[in-house]
C-alpha cells in the first residue's frame, strides 16, 4: 500500500508539472498561430524543425530506451561510482556523435529540405535551410539535456528532467512576441537555439550530491557497446510516432498550401493530451519495471502492466471522445485569432478529428515497447515500428489521394492500432500468462462509459449554439466537455469500475 501510494504521489506531481509544460507549450502555439497563421513561413518553421528534430528524435529514442535500464543494472549490481563513470562515458561520446551529425546535417540541409519537401517553390525551400541551419548550432546541448533527463529519471528525480520543455516554450514565445515583426520567423529559429542551451543548463544543478561527472572518453567501454547494441532497435521503435508525423509532412508538401501548419496545429494538441495522459505513467512506470526485471519479478511486471492499461484507458477514452466531437471549437479556442481565420481553423480541426482517435494507440504502443525495453528487448519493438511505418506509407499513398490532409493523419492512427495490437500478441507470447482476461470486464465498462460520454457530448454540442470568440468558445467547450465528463465518471462509478477507485482512494489518502 505504501509503495501505491508513493507510485500515486510521485506520478501525480510529475503530471503537474507536465500540465504546466503542455500549458506554456499551448501558449507557444496560440502565440505562433497568431503571427504566423498557416501561411509559408510557418510551413517552413514546422518543416525546418522536423527536419532538425530527426537526429534529436534517433538520439532520445536511443538514450532514453537503453540508458535508464542499463544504469540502474550497473548501480544495484555493482556500484554508483561505476554507473557514473560508465554515465560520464556515455554523455562524452554521445555529445561527440551530436556535433558530427550536426555538420553533417548543417552541409546537407539544402539536399535534405529539396529530397523529403519536394513540392516547396524555391522560397519556401530556401527559408527552410536556413532555420534548419540556425537550430542545428545547438544540437549537442540538446542530445546532452536527454542524456542527463534520462539520467535523472534513473535516479528518481522525474520532475527535474520535466522542466526541460519550459525553455523551448519561452524563448520561441519571446522570439515571437518581440523579434518576429522585424526577423520574421527567422527569431524563432534563434529561439529555439537559445532554448536547447537553456535546457542544458538548468539541468545541472539537479546532479548535484549524487552524481560525478569524470571527463573520461572510451570507445572500448563494454557497457557502451552494450548500449550501442540496444540502441539501435529501440531508435525507430520508440521515435515511430515522429518519425510518421515528418512522413505525412513529406507527403503533405505536395498538397494545399498552410495544410504542413493545420498538420502540425492539430499534431501539437495530440502530443498535448499524450504528454498529460501518458507520459508521467509511462515515465515512472518505465523505471520501476527496470528495477523489477533486474530483480526477474515477472509477477510484478505484469501486475503495473495490467494496472497501466486499465488507467490509460480510463482517462484517455472520454477525452478522445469530447476531442472528436468538438474538433472545431477546440481549434478555436486554441488558434482562431490574428492570421489564424476561420478556413484555417475548418481544415485543421478535420486532421484533428483523424489524429485524436488514434490516441488511445499511440499511448498504449509507447508503453508496451517500454515493457520490451524494460527487459532490455529493443529489436522485438523494433520489428513492430518496421511494421508501423510501413502500414503507414502504405495507407498514405492511398487515403491521400481521397482524403487529402486528413487521409495522412488517419493513416497514422490506423498504422497506431496496428502497433498496439501486434506488440500486445508478442508480449503474450513472451510472458504466456499475462492476465489479460482479468481486466476485460473492467475494459469494458470503461468502453461503454466512453460510449456514453460521447453521446451525451453530440448531444449537447447540438444543443448549444456555434459560439465565436475565444471566451465564447471556451464557454461552449466547458459546458459540453463538464457535462460529458460528469455523465462518465458516474457511468464508471454506478459500474464500479476499479481503476477509478483506485485513483480515488488516492486522491483521498493524498489530501488526508
């Protein structure tokens, strides 16, 4: 009960932190819609930082999946100071390999905006290798920030590897607010440079007391090499989801003007709702599954892993629900303002619609390839996001010939199902018994409130008139959203459904 309740504690307090994140992170993008609107220097702003975020995306999948679990092994089974020597190593070699790949990618930045963007015009081409060029200069602080995130997590502290997102929010916000009508986009491209450097620093304090760096450079390091080993696989597995979001934006570059900037509006409130609902499980879970596949507690593992699920699906079912119901009130609220006009807002909210129903995917699969990695498995996840990208071409090729924008985004939510399912079939088949059966009736309760939820939503959004004007809107959202939810949680409570139980007793224990 104890170690519940401190599971409960800590994920509640990294949540907190993370909302705060997300909310300064929506700021940024109400801020960017504003001045920007979905014309051609946010397409290529949102290009340019795809295109930046690539190595940044291969390194944190590789760090964050391999790191975590190989730390604790070397702290629990030997010593700190080794598991600090071998950290040192890894942050000194890793830093190296940034600033390689850094002017690798400074010299090919024009080839690569010409090869995955191939439907931009010389001017949209240009401005593209430009801010891909200023956000490359601060790489290397970037990958060190994920090093030592991951670091920080291994030793418990998740709050202090969540303060990352609070630079990046800030200075494209300040970039854009003070620079943007002289520079144009070009100062938010510096605002991000500013922002990689200031994620490193704030970091450093959290080390202190526990953690020795030594300025030690071994490429012979086994420890290394096992690392390398596992890295490999686990950097398309758990980068799958960005990895298809810069596919559809390659893919988008041939379609609508302003449709790379709806994809991207509509993706960043995706990766809201997922950074709020599944990150802070997913974080503390990863860590404490590390810990119980060193010490082979299978029963453990499975046990958070049944629990895991049943919490994802009982928050996230509802929100999905009330997102694809009130799609384009949402995108008001969150955009409609300055150059962000009403057609914009139209053809944002349908991607949204196709992105948000893939959700419950996208979180699950994230958190299934962590229980391969937990158990140091990176090709099996690996083999599944092959598999992921591949149906998501696939069905790109097809449904962007129909649906244009929209088909792209559905695609990646149906390329999520694929990747839930098939990771859930081998992790039976890995641990024979995993209890599933267990938790269907209450996964079905949970689904059939969801149900619910989503019905009393159509009904109320058809009731209430089409509001304009942000105070307005979020008026309209709340009342749809707070009847829909109350109408939920009695649903689950009327059900006894155990999983919100569970969180309400929680909830009780910590306020007593």
């Amino acid at each position: 009960m104890a170690r519940t309740q401190r599971v409960f504690k800590t994920t509640m307090l990294v949540t907190a932190v993370i909302v705060l994140s997300k909310v300064f992170g929506f700021a940024r993008d109400m801020i960017l819609a504003s001045y920007f609107g979905t014309g051609i220097a946010n397409d290529a702003y949102v290009s340019a930082y795809s295109l930046f975020y690539l190595p940044v995306l291969l390194f944190n999948s590789c760090i964050s999946a391999t790191l975590i679990p190989l730390y604790v092994q070397e702290r629990d089974q030997r010593s700190l100071a080794r598991a600090n020597h071998f950290a040192s190593n890894t942050l000194n070699l890793f830093a190296l390999a940034a600033l390689a790949i850094s002017a690798l990618f400074f010299v090919l930045s024009r080839l690569l905006v010409r090869v995955v963007y191939v439907g931009f015009d010389p001017e949209k081409a240009d401005l593209t290798v430009q801010l891909v060029r200023i956000m490359l200069l601060s790489l290397v602080f970037n990958i060190t920030s994920i090093s030592l995130s991951s670091l920080l997590n291994a030793a418990e502290k998740y709050v202090a590897a969540q303060l990352t997102g609070f630079p990046l929010n800030l200075c494209v916000m300040l970039a854009a607010i003070l620079f943007s009508r002289r520079y144009g986009i070009i100062a938010v491209g510096w605002g991000v440079f500013a922002a990689n450097i200031l994620q490193f620093l704030i970091l450093i304090p959290f080390l202190a007391g526990w953690f020795r760096y030594s300025p030690t450079l071994d490429f012979r390091d086994k420890r290394f090499h096992r690392l390398l080993v596992l890295a490999g696989p686990a950097m398309l597995s758990m980068g799958v989801s960005e990895l298809n979001h810069m596919i559809d934006h390659a893919l988008a570059s041939g379609l609508n003007p302003g449709d790379i900037s709806a994809m991207s509006y509509a993706y960043r409130l995706i990766t809201f709702l997922l950074g709020v609902l599944m990150v802070p499980l997913t974080t503390v879970m990863f860590s404490r599954m590390s810990r119980m596949a060193a010490a082979k507690d299978k029963k453990g593992m499975l046990e958070v892993l049944r629990r895991s699920i049943l919490v994802i699906s009982l928050v996230a079912l509802p929100i999905v629900a009330i997102a694809a119901v009130m799609s384009l009130d949402v995108i008001k609220f969150a955009y409609m303002r300055g150059r962000f006009d009403m057609h914009s807002a139209q053809v944002t909210a349908g991607i949204l619609v196709c992105y948000v129903v893939g959700v419950p995917a996208f979180g699950l699969r994230d958190f299934l390839s962590r229980v391969f990695h937990a158990i140091q498995d990176t090709k099996t996840p690996f083999r599944v996001s092959c598999l992921v990208v591949a149906t998501n071409v696939v069905l790109n090729l097809i449904l962007r010939v129909f649906m244009g924008a929209n088909g792209l985004a559905l695609a990646t939510s149906i390329a999520g199902y694929t990747g839930m399912t098939t990771l859930l079939i081998l992790l039976k088949r890995r641990f024979s018994r995993m209890g599933l059966k267990r938790i269907l009736p209450e996964f079905v309760k949970i689904a059939a409130s969801a149900l619910l939820c989503a019905g009393t939503c159509v009904a109320m959004n058809r009731l209430l008139p089409p509001a304009m004007g942000t105070g307005r809107v979020f008026i309209r959202l709340a009342l749809c959203a707070g009847v829909s939810l109350i109408v939920y949680f009695a649903s689950c409570w009327a059900t006894r459904v155990k999983a919100l139980r569970e969180l309400a007793d929680g909830v009780i224990r910590r306020r007593g």
